[in-house]
C-alpha cells in the first residue's frame, strides 16, 4: 500500500505503526512534518513549512485556529507538489486532527481515504476545565476553550473516519461524532517494558542521584511538572510522607515548561512549589531530575517501590502505561482516565487528586503493606500483559486502516 502520514512533529504518535509498517515491506510510506532530525527506515520525509506564525493582532481565542489554517495550507502545498512532480497518490492518509494540518488535503487527493486521530474534544464545562478548585476558569476564557474544537469540529466534517486510544477520549467527542471514531486502544513493548525483582537490591543511581538497596524509592514522571498531572498534589503529600518514611528517597522526572494548562506567574511550578513548602520538604531526599534518557526511565520504574501517577480528566500519559507494563505499584488519581486502567486495589491503589493527604496515605500503604504491593504489581503486570501489548495494538491498528482503506 502507499501511505501518507502527517503530523506536525515527526514520527509523533505513529512511530510504532511506521516501523511496524516498514517491517512488513511492499508498502511506500512517506511523512509530511515539520523539520526536525527525526528519521526511520523506508519513511521518505517532505518537510513543510507554515507561510507564518499567528499574529499579534489576532485576538488569543483564534491564535490556534489561524495557525491550524497555515499548517493545512502548507501541509496541502507539500502533497500538491508530491502528486504533481512525482506522481505519489496514497491509498490511504494517516494523520493527526489536532494541529490542522488534514484540513485541506480533500482538496489534493479527494480520493483517497483518511484517517485521522481525534485526541480530545473540550468542554467548558466538564474534564479538566474548572476540575481544579485551585486555579478556577475565568469566566471571560469559557468562549475560548469552545473554540479550541474549531479545528476538531472542521475535521469530523471531512470525509473519512477517525481514531482515538482510550474511552474516556471517545466519550469527550459529541455523540453524533462517536460511530465515526474507532477505540484503538494504544500499546507499549511488554518486552522492553517489564519488572525485574532483582533492582531493588541494587544500587540505583540516575545523574547525581543514588538510591540504596535499603531505601524506600518514590517516582514521579511527567512531561512537564505542572498542576495537570498533579505535581502540585504530590508536592504537597511530600512532607508527611517523609516525615514517615526517614529511609524514603523521591526522583521527580520531569521539565519546567507547560505542556497543558496555563504557566506559573513568576517562574516555574516548580519554582512554586519550592517556596510554597520551604523547610516542611526534605531536599536532601527529594530530587528534581529534569527529562532522562528512555533507558534510564525504563530503569527508573523497575527500581520504584511506589510511583504516583496524578492527572486532570484529560488524556492519560504512555507513562502510566509503560509503569503497568513494568510491574509498578502505582498510587494513581481516582479519575476518568486513570480509572479505565487502574482498579483499585487490585492493578494500583487509586486516591484522591485533589487531596494531599490521602495522597500520601496511599502511598505510605504501599511502602508498608507487601502484600498489597506485591499483589498490585503482579496484576499490573497482568493487565499490560492482556490488554497493553504493542502486537495486539497494531493489530488492531492494522484492521482499522484496512477496513478505512478498503483494503
């Protein structure tokens, strides 16, 4: 088959389709993206590039939307070129809705069919919008946040059909939109992704970081350290945790940049949280690691003896899943998208997010109760092993793009 695939930031979401597609040989594959030093096997890469950036004059609530129509334009400039000087019509596009950059290709190959990944759809009244007492929408943003689905609203009136990886993204869309979008539901390589029993009687160092045999080991991961995924919650557990556990050590990996939400006022979350909690946090035990290396990450969640996964009602991370795959007890936030993977007790422990406190309870149950420990690892594992394998994934990915394609 010959496949067209768009997104913004090379290989983005497709990384594990494309080398799966490439393994399978006879296909062509080209990637329409921004320039970026990304590379694969049998992936021909034409970079595009937006005319320009959204101007200043352009009121905030249409920033995204006035980029989203450069992207198309430029992304429809790249496929006109393909199709007319090198003749490449694709049997099927692959792409993601978010940024845009679909919404003209109908122009250029009215023919071929699409599939697109349709990632959230917002709502100024639900999810994540007004979740967080602490920082409560401005009532002056609502119109705003309705407009980021401009582009989402644009792309479901485009021929073709759509996919999303977990139900609780599916269910964010209008339920007119749903019979057009496909649960696939996203995995992780169980292979590379797994437990190793022994880690915790080694020592364990990550950058200037090392952890004993003998200590408690707390993990956190994110992005970015941000309100979103809970930073601020967990920053606020530290101290009684600690207090607690003398023989407990934390690694935060994670940036000072904002991923989702809004920035700090005056510096970074993180900035923030240091001065909020001063004296109460332990520093000498508590490490902020900044973005690692995937190997060292790998090793990060085998060695974890309780790792917090905290999240917004918004798209859960591939970090939590690669922490079930690798056999982690995992504290994570009673909410939608934590909820679809975790039962609690028996895959995780699950706590409120908004609540410090319990936070730290469920994560002091894990260091002190084994049995519990072992038994939610176990079923951690278990559930990766049934429902979060990368072959059943693509499978299912595969299917889909054939029944789009007709193939």
């Amino acid at each position: 088959m010959r496949f067209l695939f768009i997104h913004q930031n090379f290989p983005g979401q497709f990384v594990h389709i494309l080398r799966y597609l490439g393994e399978q040989g006879g296909h062509e594959i080209v990637f329409i993206s921004e320039a970026n030093e990304g590379q694969l096997p049998g992936v021909r890469r034409v970079v595009y590039r937006p005319a320009r950036r959204p101007a200043e004059q352009t009121h905030p609530a249409l920033r995204e939307l006035e980029a989203a129509v450069y992207r198309a334009e430029a992304v429809a400039r790249s496929a006109r070129t393909l199709r007319d000087n090198l003749g490449y019509t694709p049997d099927i596009i692959i792409g993601h809705h978010g940024w845009g950059e679909l919404l003209n290709l109908v122009d250029i190959y009215p023919d071929a069919p699409m599939l697109g990944y349709f990632e959230f759809f917002y709502h100024a009244d639900r999810n994540d919008v007004g979740f967080d007492p602490e920082f409560p929408p401005v009532p002056e943003l609502l119109p705003a946040v309705r407009l980021k689905n401009a582009v989402n609203l644009q792309a479901l009136t485009l021929p073709g059909h759509g996919q999303t990886p977990t139900k609780f993204q599916l269910d964010t869309y209008p339920e007119w939109a749903r019979p057009r979008i496909s649960l696939v539901a996203e995995g992780v390589d169980i292979d590379q992704c797994k437990p190793d029993p022994t880690a915790a009687r080694r020592r364990f160092t990550l950058k200037d970081v090392t952890v004993a045999p003998g200590e408690k080991f707390i993990t956190y991961v994110a992005r970015d350290l941000e309100p979103y995924r809970g930073f601020h919650s967990f920053m606020r557990a530290l101290p009684r945790v600690l207090d607690a556990r003398p023989d407990a050590r934390v690694i935060l990996v994670g940036g000072d940049g904002v991923s989702y939400g809004a920035p700090c006022q005056g510096g970074s979350w993180r900035q923030a949280l240091l001065a909020e909690l001063g004296a109460r946090l332990d520093l000498s035990r508590v490490h902020f690691v900044g973005k690692v290396a995937y190997p060292e990450y790998q090793a990060l969640l085998r060695r974890s003896d309780a790792h917090v996964y905290l999240t917004y009602p918004f798209v859960a991370s591939w970090s939590m899943r690669e922490a079930m795959a690798s056999g982690c007890a995992i504290v994570g936030s009673r909410t939608g998208p934590v909820e679809e993977f975790i039962t609690d007790g028996e895959t995780g422990r699950l706590v409120p997010f908004l609540d410090p406190r319990a936070i730290a309870d469920g994560i002091l149950e894990v260091l002190e109760d084994r049995a519990l420990a072992r038994r939610i690892r176990r079923q951690a594992r278990r559930f990766a092993e049934d429902n979060l394998r990368l072959d059943q994934y693509l499978s299912a990915y595969e299917g889909v793009i054939r029944r789009v394609a007709g193939a």
